[in-house]
C-alpha cells in the first residue's frame, strides 16, 4: 500500500510509528511501518457472489461456488493455525464473504482466537443488522467496494441494477454501528472521470479511507485489460488528486492511499523532492522503515476458497501456487525454506530486470507489481509497465 496521507503527513507519523516495537500489538494502519514480517493473509472464503464484476480478479459470481470450497472444520483449523502464528491481520474477502453461511462462525472464532480482523465486500448485504454484529465480533474494519459516483457507472461495472444504492447505504450502516469502513475503487478508463465525486461522496457518509487499485490483468480483470486500464498521464492526473486531496483532509478524517503499485511512491517522492524537501526526508524515513516494494510473499499472503496458498491475491495462477492447506498447516508452506517461489519473492529485487532493475528509484520502489510484468511479457521479472518512469522513456505506449 501507498500510504498518501501519512506520506503526506509525515512529522506524526513517524513518531508515531517509532514509538511501536516488534511484538506488540501493532495498530492495523502501522503494520505497513512495523517490524512484523508475519503476513496479512487475505482470505477468499468463497468464490460465490451475487454480483458479476467485470474485474474480478477471481471470477467470482452467482452460482460459482466451489465444489472443494473448504469446509467449516477446515476453517476453522486454518484459524488456529493462524492465530498460533500471530499473525497481524486476517481479511475476510470473496466472492462476497458474507454469503458463506458459517462467515459469522468463522469471525466469532478468530475473535475468540484473538485474531484482528477485517471484510473485503461489496456492500449489498451490509444491512444495518450485519453491520451491528460485524462489531461486535471484533471486525475492525470493512472495505466496501464502489466503483462510480453514479449508479449508472457502479452498477454497470457490477452488472446487477441497485448496487450502488446499497453499498452507499453500507458505509451509512458501518458508521452507525461504529464500525470503521471505507471505499475501495478500481480506476479505469470507465469510471476516472467520477474519482473526484466519488471522493466527495464518500466524505459525505463518513468513509474512513478512500483506497484506489489499479487494474491488475487477473480474472477477468485480464479481459479487455488494454483497453480499460489507464495510460500514464491519466494515472499522474488521479494521483495529483490524491495527493492534493490527502493534503487537504483532514488525516484524522480521511486517509488516501493507493494498492498495488508501489511506484506510486516514486510519484510522491518526486513532487516531494521538489516541493517539500523535509516532507521529502520524512517519506524516505518511512520508506526506509517500511521497505519497499510489492509485499507479495514476505508482508502478505493469499488463501483461495479451496485453501490453495499464493504470494498474493491477484497471484492466482498454477505458476505460482505455494501449497494447499489441506496439505500442510499454512505456518508450515509460509516457513518453508525450500519453497523457491517465496524465496524467489523475497529476493525480488535481486531478480528485477528490465527498466525497474536498471532504475536509480530501485531501492525506493523495489520494482512495482510483479504480476503485471508477467501478464505484460511473460516474464515475472521483468519491468511493471505501469512504471511512470517506464513510460515516460518508452513515450507512454499505448
């Protein structure tokens, strides 16, 4: 994560991220800045959903359901596993997490287990009654994901009329629970032009943090990818939004950050570098503290519906396949240090070639996202093509 505000803001955060030592129970907005190594694991509980997203990375939707979706008991074990391992955050995501029947058995033991928790959802069944008991099984967190200003662009990308309306009316029902939430988009050249509103709408009901990915070629996020994913100069004009917005808000209020592509630090860094020297310095301190680059494999981690383990959640390919829980507890596959590919993974920035390996940002960076460059040419090492500075040298192709 591309954390704008705290970058932005960095004279309090860095003391207050100084202040946390490794072993203690790290505030989910500092584990980015912590000493833990341990991963957040975002876990697709099912690949059932009642929407059909056009860039889902998983091609979740109605009637998709896993024959060899991982059962309660199966669960529930992986729970323990993971709160043997202590690790500092568990997302609950999809599909839509919350049509799994047991989901509310599933939260309750990781509460029980002591576990912190968070929900990936898409809102349309986050009525006020799910809202409640999401807090008081200790969810800390709901990222709702919404993907226009209008229902005509959110729901055409959701392909399902009345979504907008109830993923607006999710974020309401969190804030009346006191369940902190926020807005998840994915920026395309469909919906860029509602970004802007989009951020005020969200401030109108309270989110507490307005997170944009970028497309990632997974899923059917890969169908029609070239055509919908944003060129450079539209990517630089929603990050100088970003930024400004970042700067404006009120950090206490809202907190601005993008996913998926570290080199939108090198964006920051730049504009810093020539408007705000000791901002600057701070972000390097931060960047330094946090390490760089794409957190697959060492700070993060996925578990499929049917208990496949990967790098991350959009690494969801037969290449890159770690184990199965079914086969071994999931602390056995992340501790493993015969598993090349995690090795591989974190060692990443020995392996970067192309643009990202040659780039005087590397060390800032640490090479963007790695499954990008593999959807772009094959090789998982290769330079990520959403790279400003990439771009930039190769005139912004389209």
């Amino acid at each position: 994560m591309n954390r704008i505000t705290r970058y932005i803001h960095a004279k309090g955060t860095v003391s207050e991220v100084l202040r946390h030592r490794a072993g203690e129970r790290t505030p989910s907005g500092m584990l980015a800045f912590s000493d833990i190594r341990r991963p957040v694991v975002f876990w697709n509980v099912t690949n059932r959903c009642n929407l059909l997203c056009s860039h889902c990375y998983i091609r979740a939707g109605p009637g998709r359901e896993r024959e060899d979706e991982l059962t309660t008991e199966e669960g529930l074990r992986l729970i323990d596993d993971l709160a043997e391992m202590r690790i500092p955050l568990l997302l609950f995501s999809g599909g839509e997490p919350l049509i799994r029947g047991d989901f509310w058995d599933l939260a309750e033991h990781a509460k029980e287990h002591g576990l912190a928790t968070a929900l990936s959802t898409n809102g349309t069944l986050l009525t006020p009654a799910a809202a409640r008991r999401l807090h008081d099984v200790g969810v800390e967190y709901a990222g709702i994901s919404l993907d226009g200003a209008t229902a005509r662009t959110h729901d055409g990308m959701r392909n399902v009329p009345g979504s907008f309306d109830k993923a607006v009316s999710a974020l309401e029902n969190c804030k009346a629970a006191g369940l902190k939430c926020g807005v998840r988009v994915t920026a395309t050249r469909e919906n860029r032009t509602e970004i802007p509103a989009l951020i005020d709408l969200s401030l109108d009901v309270g989110a507490e943090r307005f997170c944009v990915y970028w497309l990632v070629p997974s899923g059917r996020g890969g169908e029609g990818y070239g055509s919908l994913q944003l060129r450079s100069r539209e990517i630089a004009g929603l990050l100088d939004l970003l930024i400004e917005r970042a700067h404006d808000v009120d950090p206490e209020v809202m907190e601005f950050l993008t996913v998926d592509a570290p080199q939108d630090a090198v964006y920051l860094l730049r504009r810093l570098q020539e408007e705000d020297p000791p901002r600057y310095e701070n972000m390097c301190t931060l960047l330094a503290r946090s390490g760089v680059g794409c957190s697959a494999g060492d700070r993060i981690a996925n578990i499929d519906p049917s208990g496949t383990v990967y790098p991350c959640q959009f690494a969801q390919m037969d290449e890159l396949k770690l184990g199965s829980i079914r086969e071994k507890p999931f602390s056995a596959i992340w501790n493993d240090p015969e598993n090349r590919i995690l090795a591989d993974f974190r060692r990443k920035k020995d392996l970067i070639g192309g643009s990202c390996g040659r780039c005087s940002y590397r060390d800032r960076c640490g090479g963007g996202c790695r499954i990008r460059a593999f959807a772009d040419t094959g090789d998982l090492w290769a330079e990520d093509p959403l790279c400003p500075i990439f771009r930039e040298e190769t005139r912004d192709r389209p």
